[in-house]
C-alpha cells in the first residue's frame, strides 16, 4: 500500500460510483457471542449521504492523508508522519476484527 492508493481511495471525484449506506455500531463486552450490535441510518434523500461521504473523504484525504509521508508496516514505533499498515491476520487485530465482521 502506498500514499497514493489512499490518496486514490478517498478522491471525491469517485464517491458517485458507490452505492453509500451508515451503519452505527455499538460494543457490549458484555455479550460473549457477538458484542457488536449495528444499526443502520435511514436518509430522506440519498444526496445527502452522497454529500456527507464527499466531504467525509475530502475531510481524510485533508487532514489524515496529505500531511503523512510514508506508509509502513505496523511496528509499534511508527513516526507521526507515517500511516501504519497492518494485516487482518495480525494478531493484534485478527480476533476483534473476526467478531466485527
């Protein structure tokens, strides 16, 4: 992965070629099965989804993306100017990852 796949992912210019829906999700550690509960945010009118994920992503891509000068593997001592890339089968984020999806 590099900057420029992320720069990629979050332009605006491709937001109309996705079909958008919100979902809130809430953790209760206190069930053993599944402790993500997901709810699903109705709109009106799908423009303002739309509107909401562009300026979302123009948000990232300002703020997140564009002052990051390198993407590395996770280590635990990335500097602040890096994006940490880390793999789904870490073991730092396999189980938590599997319960979520």
């Amino acid at each position: 992965m590099s900057k420029e796949t992320l720069l990629n992912v979050c332009n605006t210019d491709n937001a109309e070629h996705y079909t958008w829906s919100m979902f809130f999700y809430k953790i209760d550690r206190r069930s053993r099965e599944q402790p993500y509960k997901f709810h699903k945010v109705r709109f009106k009118n799908d423009q303002y989804l739309l509107a909401y994920a562009k300026s979302l992503m123009d948000s990232v891509n300002k703020f997140q993306i564009t002052p990051i000068e390198a993407v590395q593997e996770y280590d635990g001592a990335n500097t602040k100017v890096s994006c940490d890339e880390i793999a789904l089968n870490h073991e730092l984020i396999s189980s938590p990852w599997t319960s979520f999806v």
